[in-house]
C-alpha cells in the first residue's frame, strides 16, 4: 500500500492520523484535504527543510513529528495550529527557534540532537508545558521564563553547553525527572565516580550469543564469560552506541552505571568491555532472572509523563510494599553517592511476583556534589518521581493496614515545596515501619 498515492488520490478522507517517511522533500498540499480530521501528523524520516506558511489549516492537528529531516529552522508556522500540543523535531539541524513559532496549548517538545543555541522567553507563554526534551544541542542558557511552566514535569537538558543549573529549575513544584549530564559544569556535577571496583573484561573472554534486546542507548545480548581459571558465566553484554539520545548521551550512562556500586536493587555491573574489534564500549552485566518483567510500560502520548499499566495489574499489599522499599532503598544508595538516576519510573523497574525488583536504565542519569548548595533540592525532585510511583503502587495494591500513614507519605513526597519533602533515608524508615505493621 503506497499511503501517499492513496493520499493524493483522496482515498484517506476522514483519517485523523497519517504517517508519511518516503523521502519528501516537500510538504504534500492533499495532506490539507484532511483538515477537518486531521489529529496526528508523523513526517518522521523524510528529507523535508519546511513546513507550509497555512499550516494553521489543520485545525484538529494535536500532534506533529517531524524529526530525522533536514530543518535548520523551527517552522514559525507551528504556532499558528491551535490545538496543538506534542511536537517532535528530533535529529534535524535546527538552529534558531522563532518567537512565534510556539503553539499556544504546547505541552509536550523535542528539540533533540539539533544545533540550538538559545530558545525564545515565548516558552515560558506555555503554561501547559509539561515534558522539555532538549538533550544534544548547544544552549549556555534556559530560558529565565520557562519559571513560569508550573506544569513541567520532566526536563532533558543534557549534552548542551549549560555552565550551572538555574536555581529556578529546581524548585518547579511539579519537577521528576531532570537529566543534565554531559554540561561543562563545575566539579562533580560533570565528572563521573568511580568506586575503583570495575575490571576490564577482553572481548576475546565473550561468547556472544542471541540479542536480548535493543534499546536508544544500544543493543543487549546474552553471552558466555569465559573467565580465566573460573568457570564460564552466563551473562549480559551491553554494547553502547555514539549517537544522543533522548536522555543525553548513552557512554554517560555507562559511567552512571558503574559509579552506581553494588546494590540489591541494582543490576550488578561485572565488568567494562576492552579490546572490541570496532572500538564499541560496553559492560558486562548479571544476566537478570527470566521470571522479571517491566513493572509498567513508557507514557503514551496521551499519558505524556504517566506509565501505562497493563489493566489487569494488581499486587498483594506486601509485594507492593516490597517494591516500594526496595526502589526507595536503592535511590538512597544513589543519592549518597551523589548520582540522581532522573528516570525513576515504573518502566525502568524490573520485578517478579514476590516483589524483588531491580531498577535500570541509567541514561538519564546525572551527578552532583554532595556539598553543593543545590544538592538537596536535585534529591528532592526525584522524592517527587518516586512520589508518584507510590502513588501508582497503592492504586494497584490490595487493602492494607496503615494504609493512611502511606498515602500521607505519598502526599509529602508529592508537596509542591521542593525543600519540604522528606529525603529517601525518612522514605524508607516510613516503609519499614508500614512493612512491619502488615
């Protein structure tokens, strides 16, 4: 089925969604005999350096991707659909961002991986404003307006040219989730840390067997660890690639996961890859129990920052607490190291029925010093992303004793005062207690 034959042979009418990636290089004017139906537009993959100056035509247009193109400016045009809300210009070469080009009802952006060097104070004119993605362009500031984006919920700013975190970022009442890695900042705010425990394991020690799975920082296979005068190990082997992510950059997750340490709650790192014959870097890793599972799955478009539960999830009161005191447990870990993992999410937790979890993905990962003036208020913000998975823990949870003292403990993580909320050691002093009430 060619879709854009049958676009232009008007075969599509009526159609509220319309995916396009066949190499334009020009906006296809049928796509506006869709107007009046017309809610998801995705030009992803094309070659395209413009939008039309009527795009405002698409009345019911919510949402727009046009990433993995050729634009070199942010179409001003987009600021003239109206109802407007997720749009998507990953992978371009966009330098400037027009004043006007913001859509009114915006709630959702990706910039990243584009050459950006300042974004308009018009953002802050957004106040449904609730996921930032910006990772990989080359900003030395946020705009002093986005102060008034009440509703940001998470921030991607990582591998820009940031010197210093904007105190105002950090006590945005709704803030979960900021990665920020990968800016020239002062000290520990950049630099990874170490443990010192990490070996180097030679590629030639791997048998590398079947993928496991491929995420946007690389691809995980299963493989054999042919470990001198020991016996062979079943592992996982995590190759990283180059490019930017959503995230940040994926060689700063690698060092996000092994300045982690060893913790129960943690996929343990065994080693870092030397000796690959195309210079890949990578790590070797405890190959996970088959019985675990994603908790949750990512947020929808519709969800934008809320994970989407199979319908059908219920847990036992101890298995969620378990959880609960187990992610609680490990983000206290991490803290202490000065490492804000800025992605906890139910999608990032791997659990089996009797509630063991683990938590993965680093890419979001950032560092800090523990000395720092702001050190307190970025522990915080993740209080908040473990807030709300409380939250989604309790609504899924069977009844339980001290269930009240719970969902108080969830409200205080969730405060809007940043400052106000409770760090991760009283969290899991607060869960013991509930456990042992059980």
């Amino acid at each position: 089925m060619n879709i854009l034959e049958d676009l232009q042979a008007g075969r599509l009418a009526g159609s509220k969604r319309l995916d396009l990636a066949c190499g334009l290089t020009e906006f296809p004017r049928e796509i506006f005999t869709l107007a009046d139906s017309l809610e998801v537009l995705n030009l992803t993959g094309n070659a395209l350096s413009s939008l039309p100056d009527d795009l405002g035509r698409l009345q019911q247009l919510r949402v727009l991707f046009c990433s993995e193109n050729q634009f070199s400016e942010f179409p001003a045009s987009i600021g003239q659909c109206p109802q407007l809300r997720i749009v998507g210009f990953k992978a371009n070469r966009i330098e400037h961002v027009p004043a006007s080009a913001l859509p009114p009802r915006l709630r959702w952006l990706i910039l990243t991986d584009n050459r950006i060097t300042e974004l308009p104070e018009t953002l802050g004119d957004c106040p449904d404003l609730q996921k930032l993605m910006l990772a990989g362009n080359r900003l030395t500031a946020l705009p002093a307006s986005l102060a008034r984006c009440r509703q940001l919920e998470l921030v991607r700013i990582a591998a820009n040219r940031l010197p210093h975190l904007p105190d105002w970022l950090l006590t945005l009442p709704r803030l979960a989730w900021l990665a920020y890695a990968g800016n020239p900042m002062p000290g520990d705010f950049s630099t990874p840390h170490d443990p010192g425990h990490t070996a180097d394991i030679d590629w030639s020690q791997l048998d590398v067997q079947h993928l496991l799975g491929e995420g946007a920082s690389g691809l995980i296979h299963q493989a054999l660890w042919r470990r001198p005068e020991c016996a062979d190990m079943p592992v996982a082997v995590k190759l990283y690639k180059g490019d930017i992510t959503s995230d940040g950059s994926p060689l700063n997750e690698m060092n996000a996961c092994i300045a982690a340490g060893i913790h129960r709650n943690l996929i343990r790192v065994e080693g870092r890859i030397s000796g690959h014959p195309q210079a890949c870097s990578g790590l070797v890793m405890d190959l996970i129990d088959p019985g675990f599972a994603n908790l949750a799955g990512p947020p929808s478009l519709d969800s934008c920052t809320r994970d989407i539960y199979a319908a059908d999830t219920r847990l036992d009161a101890a298995v969620a607490l378990r959880i609960a005191s187990g992610i609680a447990s490990v983000a206290a870990h991490l803290h202490g190291l000065g490492i804000a993992h800025g992605d906890l999410y139910a999608h990032n937790i791997l659990w089996n029925p009797e509630g063991e979890c683990l938590l993965g993905d680093f890419g979001a990962a950032s560092f800090y010093p523990l000395d720092d003036r702001q050190a307190v208020a970025l522990q915080r913000i993740e209080v908040r992303a473990f807030g709300l998975l409380l939250g989604e823990l309790l609504e899924r949870s069977d009844a339980m004793a001290g269930r009240e003292k719970l969902e108080d403990l969830q409200a205080r993580c969730c405060q809007p005062n940043v400052l106000a909320r409770p760090d991760f050691t009283q969290v899991c002093k607060e869960l013991l207690q509930a456990t042992r009430s059980l």
